[in-house]
C-alpha cells in the first residue's frame, strides 16, 4: 500500500482550473492519483460477507486482477438494473446536457474536474448503456455518444463513482430530478459484482454485518465505552445515570450512529442523548446487536444495505419494544426514511410512537415507528417538559450545518434549528445558497471518509469549508452543529485544515450542556470536560446577588 | 465535432427535401408519405418509450426533498417542494412542467479569490422557458392548419401573438422568439467552455433542426410566400386522411415539413423524450411519505441476515462478563 501523501496546502487547493482538459473526455483517461482515492478492499472483508472476486488489489495496479469475464456481469449487470429501477432507465434516457448540475458538485467547485460535473459522471456509464442497450448507439455509436466497455473505463467508472458523496444536491437543481446518487449507487454495485471494493467501505461493512456496527465494537466494549461516558457525565452533573443494553420489556429502543461511542466529538452527543433520556426517566433501551443506525451497507449494495439494516427491526421485535427512537446521523436516516420499511417492513408488531412524555402522536412516522431524536426533542421543548440554561452555550457562536441525506432525503430542517435556538442564545446561518436543502457536503460522505484520499476530501469539503469560513470572520462562529456522525466524524480535520478556530458538535451535545437536570450540581465544565467561562468554581464567591 | 456533423446532416436534409421536390417532383413523397410516417414513427416510439418507463418498477421510495418535511404540527411543512400527499405531488409536478421550478434554483457557483462564492443565475431558466413556451403556442396556432373552421382560441392566440402589430402580415412574436430562445441554447453550448465540454451531435442537432424548422416558417410568413389556400388544401387533406397535392406550393414549404418530420422521427429515439419522462421521474412524482405508508418494492427478495441467534452464539461470554442480558445462559 502507498504511503498517504502529503495534502498541498489550502492556498494552492484553491487554485481550481475550470477548463476543461484539449482532449475529448472519452479520450482522457482518469488518473487514479495518490490523496485523491481510496485503497482496495482486503479480501478478508469481502469474505466476510460473501461478496464475489475477492482479492489482494490495489487501484494504483496495472492488472486489477478482474474476473475472466467481468465484461459479461457488469453488462448482465447494467440490464438487470434496467430492469429493476425506472429511475436508473429514465435518468440514462432523458438527460439533456444543460449543464445545470455541474458546477453545484463540490467535488466538481473543489477540483474543476470535468468528469466532477454529475452530468459527466453520468455520461461515464451513458455511454455505455448507448453502446449496448439503444439502437441509437449500437447503429452509430461515437456518434450517438456511445462506447465500448474497456478497461479504461471501468477504471474510470471506479474512480469517479468514488469521488461521490451521493449527496444528491445535483439532483435538486436538475429539470428532470436525475440523481446521481442513484447512479452512483448503481455503479457501485456493478463495481462490486467484480470485486472492486474500497477499504474503508469493506471494512465497516463486513464489521457491522458480525458484530452490529461499523467500528467492530463487541457487546462488553460498547459496555464499557458506555462507562466511560457515564463517568463523564457524573463528573460534570453528579448524577449517575445507568443506561442499559438489550433489556427486554423496554418501551423504546434507542438506536444512534456508532460513532456516537467511539470518538469525540460524537461520544459528547452520546452523553447528549443519556442525559436527557435521563431527566425524561425515559424507558428505554440501547442494543449491542443493533448498535449501528448508520448503513456503509447503502454505499456498496442495495441486498447488503437491507442486509444490515435487517437488525434493527429484529432487535425491535425481540426485546418488544413499542417503538424506536433514532439518533443523530445523516444516510442512516435517508435509509431509515425511504428504505427500512420496504427491505424489512412491515414493522406491524411495534405500535404508532407516542411520545411518553408530552403525549404527541408522531403521525408522520406511523408506518416505520421510528422517530428522529430532532422531532422527539423538539416536541418536549415546544411542550416545556425541560428546563435550560442557554447560558452555559453562551461561550459558542453556532452555525447548523444541514447533512446532504436528512435534508434531501428526508428534509428535517425546523426541528434542529428549533432545539438549537432554544438552547442555544447565539445562532448564526451561513448563506441561504449553502443550506436547507442547498447544503453543501461535508465532502466526506458515502464511505469517502478515510485517510488516505485527504485531499480528495479537502478539495470535496472545500464549498461548506468556505460557507463557514464566511460566517466564522462575519460573527465569530466558532461551532458547527450537524446531526450526522460522519458530519462529527469528517467535519474536524476540514474545519482545522479550512477554517482552524472552529469546533464541530452534534446537536445534543448543546441540548444537554444546557439542560438543567433535577439534583445536578452546579455546573463548571462542559461535556468536553472543559470549564465552563464565567461558571468556573471560584464565580460562586460573586454569585449570590 | 458535433457542431459540424450536426449541421451537416440538418443541411443535408434541407438539401434532400429541396431537390426531391425541385428537381425529382417528389411532393407526394414528401408532402404525404414522410410526414405520415413520421408522425406514426413519433405516437408509437413516444407511447413504446413512455409505456417500458411507466411499467418498469420503482422498488423504493426516492424523492429528492428541497423543503421541509411534514412532521410535527406546529412546523411549517413545505407542501410543493417536499409533498407528502398525492395533492402536493401534483403541484410539485406542475410547478415543474410549466415554470421549471428546479432550474429556476440555479446557482453560479466559483471560487472568486480563494472563496467559493455563489451567484443567482437565471438565464438558462428564461431561455429554457422562452424555448418551450415559445415552441407550444406555435404548435397550438398550426392547428389552425389542420381544422376548418378556425377554432375561436387559436384567433384569439394568433391575435395576442400579433399585438405589437408590426408589418403585414403581422409579426407573432412566439416565432421570433423560438428561434432567438433556441440561438441563444445553441451560443451557450457553443461558448460555455464545461458545456461544449460534455455536449454531444446529439445535443446539437435538435438545436439546428428545430432552427431550421423556425426559420423556413419565418421566411414562408413575412418572405418568399407560399400560396396559403394550398398550403391548407394539402394539410387539411392530410388530417381528414383524404390527401390531395395540390400545384404550384413553393418548394420552401416543403423543406419545413421535412425538417419537422425529421424531428418527428428523431424525437422517440433522442434526449427530447424529457418531454414524456419528466413526469416520471421517481425523485420528483412520489410524495415523501415513505415513513407514513410503506412503500413496496415489486421484486423485492429474501437475503441472508446475520441473525441475533447467531450473535449471541460468538459473543454470549463477553455479553455475559459484561453483565448484558442473553437469552441462552
């Protein structure tokens, strides 16, 4: 394996040519290039979970080792996928090259890269579908825009269908609504009927599949994470919370990102989430089985996505609990949304979420009995079950960062906001054309979140980066809230490589710094275990008045 | 390259009609036989493309979500932009169709002195509109061509085309219109250095074609005039299946009904099926209730799970060291 490149700095990343290159794109082959890519899969990970062709592979190789005759499955492949999918028919069929979606990719703002303008993205597998499947290209081919399926392509297929988030924000500017997140996750998936996975995605998949979540966190290690936490927060608040794993008779199953109990600033959301659960006396339950919300299962297969997302609705029904209560992350929700109940419904032994609290019906969940921990948060607050010190935030300028998937595939913009400006008394949006559902991606998304395509990540992040950057000179924001775990995970080193001076929080993290909580003692740090400016001990001599 | 092929061919046809007609007499052929077959050529590709799209399946739920979403009462659910019913689908579809809601959106987007920055732009949305709205009210006042009497609505549209009143006969707006909405398509294309970059012949030649289409009838109208009472002799023939040819139609007629029969015959196979597939789009006629009525995937499968059974079997020590319950002690 290469060793990761060093990433050139922020001044030079900015210098983006937006020509395009003198040859034709057909006649420009991609460059596979060192901190733009991600490494081939260890065959371990692909074993693990019986995808095909495993094997030692790099994408850096002259020979990728492909299967005698991969031409044959990806083709069968492609006429499969006719089959199976109107919107991958149709958006190979209606595209009129208007060129609206180009320059709205951040990969394509961050690099210039033609091959970055979803249009062109999509004309890589176009041409093929031309070639083989139309009249129109089999009569004519170059000249209806068609080609063979070569090599060369297939390596340019794999490089390009991995310098997408599958963000979907083309698909909003777009006449027809084509989405190249469809097409991308098409071409994954016929990438991966060859055995042409990448590291980071083969791993977390295969982990998840064994042992629940992505990180291969086992039962007693989620435990004793979970300790950990509990620690924390009895030092901050002197109350000792006692979540549990797997407990039956539970009225709610609680299901987050795992992310949440592994790395800051996720586990700070984590303690976010039992705090509250806590100060609610909420009758729930977290599942080590079921310990993953997210789904890197999305980014390889439709079959392995439904796959994973299979536990959450088993541990559901095993522990007979009557509904599910999601955490904070952004594909697991656009799965949970527009996926869960078709692969694994109908989720009939589970009742309609009521929250126990404040008594609200959650109707626009009644099939899937799954609510966003945003919804069920913002319901309390509206019905003032809980009581706050925005104070205790006053040290933060926030800005929300939308995550591409709960805004475009699911479009939860009001409930996060809502909780933030309750808990929060300095809020600050960045510019209307980088937000909602204009939200620009962390760059990051869909299984690009790994170490060695750094600059691959910083050019994609680039377009948020700067949003923030704006906000961050313009009113001194200096924490980026999200609800999404890659968000938490990803957001970091872009906003220390882009715009250094900001943090970046989950939303209950600043739901539970703020929230007062029966028999707490006075509070001088934060989740971050860091003091609390003008709450620190020696003030209470001050206090009083 | 596809500037040149394309407007090679479109000459080609003005070229094949022109002599056909000119020199070898063919106006049967080409004021009969080709535009019959043409139009049978576009209803059963356009039904047969329409039909495979409208019956192959949609196994999930896919709407791209460009508001916020119906959740709880007190907030404010966008309806158009993020439907969650039948009703704000077909808003959503309309704003679409007939204001091309989407790229109205557009956005510029650069880096201007080491910052992205983001621009409002709209030109490719008025030119885009103009083309189609354009193309369908000169659609619509060719009726006139094909019916006898005249209906009322299209006078009074041919009147409202003609408001300005300039020259005799007066000059209809929609057609200027059309052809300076589809030159400015065609200038982008051409100029837009990321635009030329991913354009295609086939992006190209209905430019030039529909171009030609404009022009040949902007020259019949207010140019070298045809005989109109013939012209309608032979359209009429046409649409009663009664056909006559009459004498003495200027060549020049012919060539446009040509090109629109080229157009006809092109349209099924091409990119211009956006007309019948932006309806169908899935990210856009499905409402985003996939969490309220469970939508079904038609071949949907079994897979192989990896069960709590099987779980608790690798990590019931560790499960049980770690005081989490099993089911098996």
């Amino acid at each position: 394996m290469a060793k990761p490149t060093e990433t050139p700095k922020p001044e030079e990343l900015t210098k983006v040519d937006y020509n395009p290159p003198e040859t034709e794109w057909t006649e420009t082959p991609a460059e596979i290039k060192p901190g733009t890519y991600c490494y081939g899969s260890r065959p371990k990970y692909l074993e693990e979970v019986g995808f095909p062709y495993a094997r030692e592979w790099q994408p850096t190789d002259d020979d990728w080792k492909l299967p005698e005759n991969w031409k044959e499955i990806v083709l069968d492949g492609i006429k499969e996928r006719l089959g199976n999918y109107r919107s991958f028919k149709l958006f190979m069929d209606i595209c009129v090259r208007c060129g609206a979606c180009a320059d709205k990719c951040h990969f394509f703002i961050g690099s210039g890269d033609p091959k970055n303008m979803p249009v062109l993205r999509a004309e890589l597998i176009r041409s093929v579908y031309r070639k083989y499947f139309t009249p129109g290209g089999k009569l004519f081919g170059k000249l209806a825009g068609a080609r063979e399926l070569t090599d060369a392509v297939l390596k340019e297929w794999w490089s390009y269908f991995y310098q997408c988030t599958e963000c979907r924000r083309c698909s909003v500017f777009c006449p027809y609504g084509i989405d190249q997140a469809e097409i991308t996750m098409i071409g994954r998936e016929l990438l991966n009927l060859i055995g042409t996975q990448t590291d980071w995605i083969g791993g977390p998949v295969a982990n998840c599949y064994k042992k629940g979540n992505h990180l291969g966190l086992e039962p007693h290690a989620i435990a004793s994470n979970m300790e950990y936490l509990v620690d924390d927060i009895e030092e901050i608040t002197g109350i000792k919370i006692e979540p549990s794993l797997n407990r039956k008779g539970a009225e709610i199953l609680f299901v987050a990102p795992s992310g949440d109990l592994f790395g800051d600033p996720g586990t700070f959301n984590a303690m976010g989430y039992m705090m509250l659960f806590h100060e609610l006396g909420l009758d729930y339950t977290w599942s080590t089985y079921a310990s993953e919300g997210g789904n890197f299962g999305f980014f390889t297969s439709m079959d392995m996505a439904k796959r994973l997302n299979y536990k959450i609705y088993a541990e559901a029904k095993r522990l007979g609990v009557k509904w599910i209560l999601g955490g904070e992350c952004g594909h697991m929700w656009r799965v949970l949304n527009q996926f869960m109940d078709t692969w694994n419904g109908p989720a009939d032994f589970m009742e309609e979420p009521v929250s126990p609290i404040t008594g609200t019906k959650f109707e626009n969940a009644k099939t899937t009995k799954m609510v966003h921990i945003a919804e069920f948060t913002a319901d309390l607050i509206k019905n003032n079950k809980l009581t706050f010190d925005p104070s205790r935030n006053d040290h933060l300028n926030v800005t929300f960062h939308d995550s591409c998937n709960t805004a475009r595939g699911m479009g939860i913009f009001e409930e996060p906001r809502y909780i933030i400006n309750t808990v929060c008394n300095n809020f600050f949006e960045m510019s209307d054309d980088t937000i909602r559902e204009k939200t620009f991606c962390c760059g990051s998304g869909s299984g690009l979140n790994a170490g060695e395509n750094m600059e691959l990540r910083m050019r994609g992040g680039m377009p948020r980066a700067h949003a923030v950057k704006n906000v961050h000179e313009k009113y001194g924001v200096n924490m980026l809230a999200n609800i999404c775990a890659i968000d938490r995970a990803v957001l970091p080193p872009l906003m220390d490589y882009w715009v250094p001076g900001v943090d970046v929080c989950g939303t209950h993290e600043l739901v539970a710094n703020a929230l007062v909580m029966k028999g707490e003692i006075k509070r001088t740090q934060d989740l971050r275990l860091e003091d609390l400016p003008g709450m620190e001990e020696e003030s209470e001599e001050e206090g009083g008045e | 390259m596809g500037i040149v092929f394309s407007l090679i061919v479109v000459i080609f046809l003005v070229a094949v009609s022109l002599v056909g007609v000119k020199l070898a007499n063919l106006q049967f052929l080409f004021g009969v036989v080709v535009p019959y077959a043409a139009i049978i050529i576009f209803i059963v590709g356009f039904v047969r493309k329409v039909v495979d799209w409208g019956r192959s399946p949609v196994p999930f739920s896919i709407p791209t979500t460009c508001g916020q979403q119906k959740s709880l009462p007190w907030i404010k659910h966008s309806k158009l932009d993020n439907p969650s019913s039948t009703g704000g689908v077909i808003g959503r579809m309309l704003l679409e169709v007939f204001a091309f809601r989407s790229l109205f959106r557009n956005i510029k987007s650069e880096i201007n002195g080491g910052r992205v920055t983001h621009g409002s732009t709209k030109w490719l949305w008025l030119a885009g509109l103009a083309f189609h709205v354009s193309f369908f009210v000169v659609l619509i006042r060719h009726l006139r061509f094909f019916m006898e009497p005249v209906p009322f609505f299209i006078n009074i549209i041919d009147a409202l085309d003609g408001f300005m009143q300039v020259g005799v006969p007066h000059l209809l707006i929609t057609g200027v219109l059309l052809v300076a909405a589809v030159a400015y398509l065609f200038l982008r294309r051409a100029f837009i250095p990321q635009v030329r970059y991913i354009s295609l012949p086939a992006d190209y030649f209905p430019l030039f074609l529909i171009m030609g289409i404009g022009i040949t009838g902007i020259i019949m109208r207010y140019f070298t005039k045809v005989d109109i009472i013939k012209v309608k002799e032979l359209t009429m023939g046409l649409a009663s299946l009664n056909v006559t040819v009459p004498d003495g139609i200027g060549a020049i007629f012919f060539i446009h009904l040509f090109l629109i029969s080229a157009l006809l015959i092109y349209f099924p196979f091409s990119k211009l099926m956006h007309m019948g597939g932006v309806f169908l789009s899935p990210t856009r006629n499905l409402a985003n209730n996939s969490r309220v009525v469970r939508h079904v995937n038609p071949w949907d499968h079994p897979v192989k799970v990896h069960t709590y059974d099987e779980y608790e079997d690798e990590f019931r020590e560790k499960m049980k060291s770690a005081g989490i319950p099993v089911e098996k002690e």
